[in-house]
C-alpha cells in the first residue's frame, strides 16, 4: 500500500505525545531525580542538588523501605503461586461439565467489582476481629484458642489473605478463555487413549496455557508492585511495619506521613527505581523460565 | 445442550462434587460477608462492636442510610466516576485506533520504536511517573476534572493501542484497495471502513477500559484537590474515614452499600458482557 | 477618540470603585482538613455564615479531608489561590513556614493570647507565630470513673507504684485495667520512656545507640514488660484499632493512655456516655521528665495572601468565643480559646495551660531510619515477645549497626 506521510503524522501525533508527556519525560525524570536531593515533589530543577547515590544508599539504610521490600516480596510470590493457583483450579472447575457455571463466574468475579475499601472494611472490621470475629468464631468453635489475626506476626498474611479472596475472580476469567480456547478434540482424543483428568491437566491444559500464565503472572506482578490501598486500610491509623509495602513508603517519604515532617522527593524517586528494576528483573526472569520449558512438547 | 440441562445425572453430578464444594465455599463465603455488610449498615456502632451485627435488639437503622447520604456527596462522587469512565474510554480510542492501524499498516521512521515504547509503557508502575507528572500539573496550572481525565486516556492508551494493533493486523488489504478505486481517501477509509471492521474488539477493550478506569485508585488520591474531582473510589474513603472519625460505624457500612447497589445493578444487568470482555481482554494483554 | 478613551476609563473606574463599595465583598477561601458530615465541618459551616452575616465577608470552604497534607506544600509553593489552612501544627510550625503568614501584629491587634505552649513551639520552629489552634489536644491516661469507683480507687494514681496499685485493684474487681490498640503502642511505649530519660535523653539515644546500656532505658521497658506479663493489659490487647479502646465504653476495661479525643471516640463507637477522667501518665522514681503529650490542629494563612486579616479574624471568630465554645461542645474537643469551658474534659484547659514546654508525639525518633522495625518492636513488647527489658535495648542496639 502506498505511504500517506500526512496521514501516519496525524494518526502517530497524538499517541507519540501521549508517550513523550506521559511515560519518557517522567521516567527520564525520576531517574534523574534518584540522583539528587530534592525536597519539595515540585521543586524546580534548579533547586535540586546532586548528590549521587546518597538516596540509594539511604533507603537501602532504612527499615520501612527494606521491610516494604519484603512484604512486597512476600505479596507478591506468595500471594501470586496462591491466587494463581486457586484461580486456575477454579478455572478448570468452572469450564467442566459443572451446572450453573453462568452464575459462578459472575459471583466469584464479584469482589473486583465491589470497592476494596468496602472489603477490606469489612475484613478488618469483621472477619479478623479479636472478639467477635467470623475467624475467631470458627477457632473457638472447634475448641482453639482465639488467634490475635491483626498482631504483628499473622497481619500481612491476614492482609495478602484478603487481597488474594478478591484478586481470583480476575484472573479465574482469563484462565477459563485460556481454556476455552483450547480445541475441545485434544481432550476427547486424550480421553479415548485412557488418560485421566489428572492427566489430562498436566498434559494438556497447563502446556497450552502457558502463555496465559505467563500474562497472568505479568499481571499480578504489576497488581503487587502497585499494591497500596489494602496496605492503608489495614493499618487504619497510621503507616505499620507489619503492613507496610513500597507504594506506601514512597508516599510517606515524598508527602510527610502522620507526625513526619521530612518530605524526600529524591528518596521517593529511588523508590521508584529500584522497584521498576525489581520488575523488569521479573520479566526476563519469567520470560525464559517459560520460554525454556517450551521445548516439551 | 439445554435437553442435558433438564435431566441431572447423578453420578456424573457426584464426581463433580469437589468441584461443587469449592466454588460453593467460596459463593457462601461471599454471601456472609454481604450479609454482615448490610446488617451493619443497619446496626449502631455499639452493636457493631460487640458483634451483635445481625441480631438487630435495637431495631433497623435506616437513618443511617440518610447520614451517610446527607452529609457527603455520593452524587458527585458518582457523577465524577461516571465522566471520567465515559470520557476517557472514548479519548482513548480516539487517540490510540489511528495510532494501531497505521503501525499495523505501515513501516515507516521510528514506527518500531514507537511500538516497543508502548509495550514498555504498558508496564511502567504508576509510582515511576508519578512525580513528574505531579510537578508538570502543578507547574502548568492543570488541575479540576480535566486533568484526570487526561491521564486516565493517556494511561489506558499503551494498552489499547497495542490491543487493537493485532486485530487490525488481521485485516485483508483488500477493503483499503477497493475504497482507493472508489475514490476514498486513506483518513475516510479508515474511520468508516477500517474502525467498524474492529468493533468486537473495541466493545472489548473499552470494557476493560472502563473498568480499570472506574476502579483506579493512586492517581485518583494523589491528584485530586476537591471534592468536586473526586470519584468514587476515593470518595467512599473520605466518608469510611469521616464515619470513622466521628465514630459511626454503621453509617459508615451504609455509605460502602450506597456506593455498591449501583455498580452491582450494573454489574447484574452487564456481566455476561463484562465477563467476556475481561477475558477476552486479558488474554490479548 | 481621546475624548472617548477618557470617558471609558473613567467609567471603569467608577464601576470599579462601586463594585468594592457595594459588592457583598471579599470573599476568603478556606482549604479545610475536615470532611463533610463530621461534627467540626459542621461547626465550621455555620460559623462561616454567621461570619458573613456579620461581616459580609464570605468564607468560601474547600472539604479537602485529612489528606490535605499532600496538597498544601505544592499548593503553597505554587502560589495557589487560597486564604486559610488547617493541618497538625506541628507540620505548619516546620514544613509550611516559608509560605506561611506572620500572625505576631494582628493577633497583637486582637489582643489574642491562646495558650503559651503552642505559640512558643510555633515560634520556636517558625521563627514567628505562624498558626492559631484550631482543636488543642492533650495526652495522658484517660479513664472510666465508674470503674476506678468499682475498685475502690479513691485517687487518680501519680506515680507508677501507684498505677500498678491500681492496676491490682481494677484486676481484682474483674475489670481489665489498660486498653492497647496496636496503633498506639509506639505512644505508650514513648511517654514511659520519656518519664525515665526526657526527651533530650531519647534524642541522644536515638543519635548514637546505646540502649542496652542505659539503665534508665532497660527499666522502662522492664517496667512495661511486667505490666504485661502482671496481666493488666485488656483482653487481646494490642488489638487492632478501635476494638480495645472501645472496651472501656463496653465497660471491660478500664484506662486507656492516648490524647484526649479518645473520650469522644469511644463513646460515639461504642454508644455510651463514660464517665471519663483523665490524669497525667504516672511519674516515675528518679524520673527526668513529668511532661506531657500536647498537640493541635491549627490555622494557618499563606504568606502571599491577599485577605490576611479577613482570614485571621475568621479563625479568631471560629475558635474562641461563642463559635470557639460551641467547637468545643460540639466535636468534645478541647476549646482553643483558653477563657471557654472544657465540657468534654473538665481541667484540660488548666493543664495545658501550666505547660511550657509540651511531649511531642515520638519526638525525632520517627525519624530514625529503622523506625517502622521499631514500631513493630514496641507491639511486640505488648504482646510479651520480649522476656526482659535488657532482651529488647539490646535488639534496639542491633538495629544501629
């Protein structure tokens, strides 16, 4: 087809600016900012002063962020092999020979349609509760002693926990398209050579879905880097180690939390490095363990 | 198919039954929470607190329906999710539809940058951005409903730019050659040929869209300034925050099911659309 | 044509000169920190048009909610457009004050004296007086009267001897004497430090480490081990915000250490009208400090405001006087104006009147670089992870390498 220079610059303009205002200026930006104290989040560059790896070296040296790290971590890859299990045994469950399937996906897809504030509410409020809790319910229930689920020990998981109920439906539903997408005849061809369901899973449904699981992985791993709301409403008052997770960190740094008056727009930028390395650092990681596996069949 | 419906066969049903178990444990779970929900939206804070939620001693408080609709601005609030949703859905095709069909199209300067920029784009944290931006709409004055619309279109352009690409990669030469011999120009051919041929594909990923439009959170809370940008999301934490601070709890639950009855009727009417949208949405991604 | 200019221009300045005269004048714009359908926004509401009544000068109010503290350093540094803030005091005194107005001459003007403590720790930070308390707050132990009467607790304990008396007493008439929730543990932990070494003793700690070695720091947090361990903390205490705090509204618990707006707190959860006391956090033997806890929600002007002493005599007519009362009564605040009556707290006003110098929150320990492990630290001591006092400086000390 011939070219129409006129019309690609018309039709690429207003995406080529949309990249340039919003993803190049400000990630150069950042990266630039990691580099030199800037207090105020709007100070001008003038104001800024450099000072090399001195924001590096002080989140590096600061518990909140190291501990944001590693409930970032535990979100994330727990948090992930559970959904992503779950959602995906779900999944097969809901594309079976199982009645009412209609129905099942749409309710279990519910809770991304309800606000998280509203669940996690609730969840603290409720489910988790010391006294009166659906939990602690449970545990006396079948003779236990009540289990503080807020405490320093079990609050992240209590919190991932949660996270993980509303999250399933999510990717339940891009599993089950996976599955769906499969040529039902693999199956049938299985089942007449004897292969059980188990079997049948291992062989065929998981190495089909490999690429579906490869962009849900891609998914979740955005969903735990940006993970914040569920961190703030879990620690109701004020930030928590227990609860604390790198979004938060990077907000408190840059805006001054409750009773903190040091704002660090440099640190927060850092924050924001480091944690777009951690993904990237996940990508790749992903990318060949997948691609690797894909000589089986 | 709906003839097997009719008649349960038992012993199939019967293997079925784990199954059955875990996506009833998981639908019951969903429904007592509801439940608790609502009853609390119906029950002091007192009663809230001593877990006496569905026991209802001091009979149905609906007036904390009227608090919680009285004193803030659920409206607004829904409005403002409402325009910016809609807004930015439309913006968004607008922008990033042309931009898929030409690269799909045409090999021309810099059109292989552009499309792994996108792909990079799709996957940069809000936080990595979120300074500049900050500072620029300081800087420049943008502030008000526009500058979330905005960045609502120009963080769901990446996406959808890359979803529709491959859709419009699909499609023969062919329509572009014929509307040529009949004298249509490139920019017609496109918007009344070509864009229509998609349309599967765009009710999709506007679905998606709107979703994560409707659902966002961090951009909402670090750049709206006023109750009158604000949307629901963040809206419904400034009232739960609100009831909390002056210790009404339960008007605090009725605000969270006015903000849920909408998006659920919604959600009721819709989500078979909804359900196939994310899906099919997902998987492209 | 010159003719003509000259006519024009006069005529705008007439209308000019007439729209000052007679227009319902300024109007001032008032970012505030509170939310719609909270008692002080409600106050604030009607205050303002009682203002404008008066005045004619129209407050033009913006909700912005608690998290206005991300907005007002760049909307300061910007040059917004907006005429009086509110935020923690403490934040305007350090982080507004380049933009903020200097109050000194107009609250000279308005013979306005409020209380000593605050407006020497603005002064001290600002250089200037920089902010007007809005909602004064003052922290101690706070307690069910009905409960220390059921003991058999004549007076308000003073010393920590006499607090664990106490204790034993309250325990034995099967109430639970001391509500934690996890998110005030740092505070407790803070003020039972400050008793033993001051606040300058904790900043030198908190510089250069050493805790395990300070025999003051090992006895406080001794001190507060045994207390836990002598089983004086309420049921599943620390809890999880609000729930053990709101035991003293449900009658199961007894005292509970936090600042004052706790009172109104647990009697809206919880549906009660407790009849609350209030004493200072117990004094120690051989003790540095008897201080205690005292902040405020102020207002603030920004510095490049045109509408300064409207603005200022807004916030003067809001928080003392008739609207001033009526704040306090309304949100049981303490009231910002000295001469009102504290109904939610009787001798609240006395006390942070006799205050020079107030206990800050966590004083510069917030700003350690390990304090969200030591934060973590202080729940756990409630929840007795710690055997000793010596066990836990010494953990304290290992996060300084």
């Amino acid at each position: 087809m011939k070219k129409n220079r006129t019309l690609i610059f018309l039709f690429m303009a207003p995406t080529v600016i949309c990249l340039l205002l919003m993803y190049v200026y400000p990630v150069l930006r950042t990266v630039a900012m990691s580099f030199f104290r800037v207090e105020s989040v709007t100070a001008d560059m003038g104001l800024w002063r450099f000072n090399g790896v001195d924001n590096y070296v002080k989140i590096f040296h600061n518990s909140g962020f190291i501990i944001s790290l590693r409930n970032f971590l535990a979100i994330w890859i727990v948090g992930g092999v559970i959904t992503l299990a779950l959602s995906l045994l779900i999944a097969v469950i809901l594309t079976s020979k199982i009645r009412f399937q209609g129905f099942f996906r749409a309710a279990i897809y519910l809770p991304n349609v309800i606000s998280a504030v509203a669940l996690a509410t609730m969840w603290v409020q409720y489910i988790f509760n010391y006294d009166y809790g659906l939990l602690n319910q449970l545990v006396t229930f079948l003779g236990f002693d009540k289990v503080r689920w807020l405490g320093t020990d079990a609050k992240l998981w209590a919190m991932i926990a949660a996270f993980i109920y509303g999250s399933i439906g999510y990717y339940m539903l891009i599993y089950i398209s996976g599955i769906e997408g499969i040529p039902t005849d693999l199956y049938e061809a299985a089942t007449i050579d004897g292969a059980s369901k188990g079997k049948q899973f291992f062989r065929i449904t998981l190495p089909l879905l490999k690429g579906i699981i490869k962009t849900t992985i891609t998914f979740w791993t955005i969903n735990a880097a940006t993970f914040y709301l569920w961190s703030k409403l879990f620690s109701p008052v004020q930030t928590e180690g227990s609860t604390i997770v790198p979004v938060i960190y990077l907000y408190d740094t840059v805006f001054g939390g409750k009773g903190v008056v040091e704002r660090d727009a440099g640190a927060g930028a850092a924050v924001g490095v480091v944690l777009t390395l951690i993904i990237i650092a996940v990508y790749i990681v992903t990318d060949k363990l997948l691609k690797s596996s894909d000589l089986e069949y | 198919m709906e003839k097997t419906k009719n008649k349960i066969n038992w012993k199939r049903e019967l293997k079925m039954l784990p199954g059955y178990l875990v996506v009833i444990a998981y639908v019951a779970f969903m429904v007592i929470m509801l439940v608790w929900i609502f009853g609390a939206s119906l029950s002091t804070s007192r009663e809230i607190f001593t877990g006496k939620v569905l026991e209802f001693q001091s009979g149905f408080h609906w007036e904390n329906y009227v608090t919680a609709w009285k004193t803030q601005n659920v409206s607004v609030f829904f409005g403002n999710s409402l325009l910016y949703s809609v807004v930015s859905c439309a913006g968004v095709l607008l922008i990033s539809a042309p931009a898929a069909y030409v690269l799909s199209r045409w090999k021309f300067r810099g059109s292989q940058t552009i499309r792994i920029l996108l792909v990079i784009a799709m996957s940069v944290p809000a936080i990595m951005i979120i300074m500049p931006l900050y500072s620029l709409a300081v800087k420049w004055g943008i502030k008000g409903r526009i500058l979330l619309i905005v960045l609502y279109i120009f963080m769901r352009v990446p996406y959808t730019a890359i979803y529709m690409l491959d859709f419009f990669a699909t499609l023969s030469h062919d329509y572009e050659e014929a509307a040529a011999i009949d004298g249509c120009s490139a920019n017609k051919t496109f918007w009344v040929i070509m864009l229509p041929l998609i349309q599967p594909a765009i009710i999709t990923v506007t679905i998606f869209n709107f979703l994560s439009t409707w659902n966002e959170f961090f951009m909402a809370l670090i750049f709206t300034s006023g109750k009158e940008m604000t949307p629901v999301g963040v809206g419904l934490l400034q009232i739960v925050n609100s009831m909390k601070y002056s210790g009404n709890y339960g008007g605090l639950f009725a605000a969270v099911i006015i903000v849920f009855l909408p998006t659920f009727l919604l959600y009721l009417f819709m989500s078979r659309r909804i359900i196939s949208g994310v899906t099919a949405g997902g998987v492209k991604g | 044509m010159k003719k003509l200019l000259s006519i024009v221009l006069v005529a705008v300045m007439v209308l000019a000169l007439g729209c000052t005269a007679f227009a319902d004048g300024t109007e001032i714009t008032y970012w505030s920190m509170w939310n719609e359908g909270e008692p002080q926004a409600t106050v604030i509401a009607e205050a303002a048009e009682a203002y404008e009544a008066e005045t004619g000068v129209h407050v033009n109010i913006e909700w912005k909610g608690r998290d206005i503290n991300t907005l007002l350093s760049a909307a300061l540094e910007s040059g917004e457009d907006f005429d009086l803030f509110d935020d923690d005091y403490t934040r305007i005194g350090q982080v507004y004050a380049p933009y903020t107005y200097d109050l000194t001459e107009m609250a000279e003007a308005a013979g306005y004296e409020g209380y000593a403590c605050f407006n020497n720790q603005a002064i001290a930070w600002a250089g200037y007086l920089n902010s007007l308390p809005e909602q004064p707050n003052v922290g101690g132990v706070f307690y069910d009267k009905a409960a220390f009467e059921t003991a058999g607790i004549e007076a308000a304990p003073a010393t920590w001897a006499e607090f664990l008396d106490a204790c034993a007493k309250l325990k034995d008439a099967g109430i639970d004497p001391l509500a934690q929730d996890d998110a005030y543990c740092n505070f407790t932990f803070y003020y039972h430090l400050v008793r033993y070494l001051g606040e300058d003793g904790i900043a030198e700690l908190r510089e250069n480490g050493g805790w395990a070695d300070n025999e003051k720091a090992v006895q406080a947090v001794q001190d507060l081990i045994d207390l836990v361990n002598a089983g004086y903390l309420a049921e599943g205490a620390p809890d999880a915000y609000p729930s053990s705090q709101n035991k003293i509204g449900l009658g199961l618990a007894a005292m509970v250490v936090c600042a004052d707006y706790v009172t109104a707190e647990v009697n809206a959860n919880t549906g009660t009208e407790v009849d609350w006391g209030m004493f200072n956090y117990p004094t120690v033997e051989g003790g540095a400090s008897a201080d205690a806890y005292m902040g405020a929600n102020s207002l603030a002007i920004p510095s490049y405001s045109e509408h300064a002493q409207e603005a200022f005599d807004f916030a003067l007519f809001l928080t003392t006087g008739e609207w001033g009362q009526k704040l306090a009564d309304d949100c049981h605040q303490i009231p910002a104006d000295p001469t009102n009556e504290c109904t939610s707290l009787p001798g609240a006003v006395e006390t942070l009147l006799a205050a020079e110098k107030p206990m800050s929150w966590c004083g510069e320990l917030n700003t350690h670089p390990a304090w969200q492990t030591m934060r973590d630290m202080f729940v756990e001591m409630f929840e007795g992870k710690y055997e000793s006092g010596a066990e836990f400086c010494a953990a304290m000390d290992a996060l300084y390498e």
